[in-house]
C-alpha cells in the first residue's frame, strides 16, 4: 500500500512538473497571505527576464502595475473568501528591464484539505501585442473622428454662410416639422425675427385654406422620404 501510494504521489508530481514547469505559458505560485512567490515555470522566467531566485524574494504585487494593484488584491480577496473561484483579466506588468508587458491573466486559488486558502496560482497569457494593435487602432479611430469633425464643421459653416446671406429664405426643420434653423431673409420677406420661428411649426404661419394641404405635404414627407414642392400662402408679421 506504501509503495502504491508513493507511485501515485511520483505520478501525480511529475505530472505537476510537467504542465507547470515545461507549459510554454508563464505561470507562478505565489503565497495567499504575503503575496511573495513561492514557485514559477521556465516561461515566466524567460518571459518576464527574472531567475527563480530573483523571483522568490518579489511579491505579486512588485511586478504589478501600480494602477491595477487595487484591482488585484480586492479580487484576490474574493477568491480568499470563497465569493468566486477564479478571475479572468487584462492587467500590465513590469519586465524586469522596466517595459510594460500587458497580459491576459487567470488567478485561482489552493485550498487544503480543511478548505483553507493557501496559496494562488497564475496564468498569464502576452497580450502586449494585441494592446498595441488596439491601441494603434484607436488612435486612427480618434484621427478618422476628428478628421469628419473638421469636415462637418467646415461643411456647416460653408452652408450657413451661404445661407446666412441668401435672399431667398432658407430653413431647416426636425421630423415634426418644427423650425431648428432660418435664414436672416425672414426679416426682410416676412417681418420676423429668426427666433420668432424656432421651435414652432410652418403651420402656425399657413393661410387656413392652405393649412390642411401643407400638413398632408409634412406626412408624406415624412412617412416616405421623397422631395416634396407645395405652394402654400404664408402670413406676414402684420397678418
């Protein structure tokens, strides 16, 4: 029973030796209590530019980013306690030569025999790469923004210019038919004010014969999108 035990034990330690120590992933052991490292793979090692021995006198919390330190340790917590049994995210790094190494990281906790949390174990996966393409996708995002921004302002002041001098009057209406703009010429063909008309509806100012056509005109307009022309009488300021 001795010597089957002690195989079961070989087996299963080579088998720990073999999917830590030899993953191609870093992965390091780290204490629940102090934090500090108490075991990491051959990959973590090569990957991060630390010895075993350099590693062993760090702490989790050493090569954590200082932003993502907060973060860290509140679900670090929650595994500790029992609230979740692992957590999955996108943290940074410090390589030891001070670059920023980005990664996709995965904490779960060890519990012993009385359910005790002893100890965590970490996966971390490199995303630096992915982060930069991200990153430098963004900043073309942001450009192509600003860049439409620009266009559209340079278009409106163009139209508004245009239509700031016209002497025919120029409006803009929202789908309820409500004034949002009007050129200046309304004071010289009607006698109002531009903001005597914002807000309200053209039918407001429609001749009562006139009033019903126009507001058939608006809907279908509406409803299906196509140019429309009317001719309609409007009142003047004086009536």
């Amino acid at each position: 029973e001795r010597k089957k035990s002690q195989i079961q034990l070989e087996t299963s330690e080579k088998r720990y030796n073999d999917l830590f120590h030899l993953s191609p992933i870093p992965m390091w052991i780290f204490d629940n209590k102090t934090l500090q490292f108490m075991d990491v793979n051959i990959a973590a090692e090569m990957h991060y530019g630390y010895t075993r021995e350099e590693l062993f006198e760090l702490t989790f919390v050493n090569l954590t980013h200082p932003e993502d330190v907060e973060d860290d340790l509140a679900n670090l917590e929650l595994l500790k306690n029992g609230f979740i049994s692992n957590f999955n995210k996108e943290k940074r790094y410090f390589h030891k030569n001070g670059s920023i190494i980005w990664a996709d990281v995965t904490v779960s906790v060890v519990r012993n025999s009385l359910g005790k949390p002893t100890h965590f174990i970490s996966q971390i996966v490199d995303v630096t790469l992915k982060k930069g393409i991200e990153e430098n996708n963004k900043l073309l995002l942001d450009e192509n923004i600003r860049n439409k921004t620009l266009q559209l302002n340079e278009a409106q002041n163009l139209y508004r210019l245009l239509a700031d001098n016209m002497v025919d009057l120029v409006c803009a209406h929202s789908l309820d038919a409500k004034f949002q703009y009007v050129s200046p010429s309304i004071h010289h063909i009607l006698g109002y004010l531009r903001e005597d008309l914002i807000g309200l509806s053209p039918l407001v100012f429609v001749h009562p014969e006139d009033y019903e056509k126009l507001q058939n005109t608006i809907q279908d307009f509406v409803t299906e999108k196509e140019d429309i022309s009317i001719k309609a009488r409007f009142k003047n300021k004086e009536g």
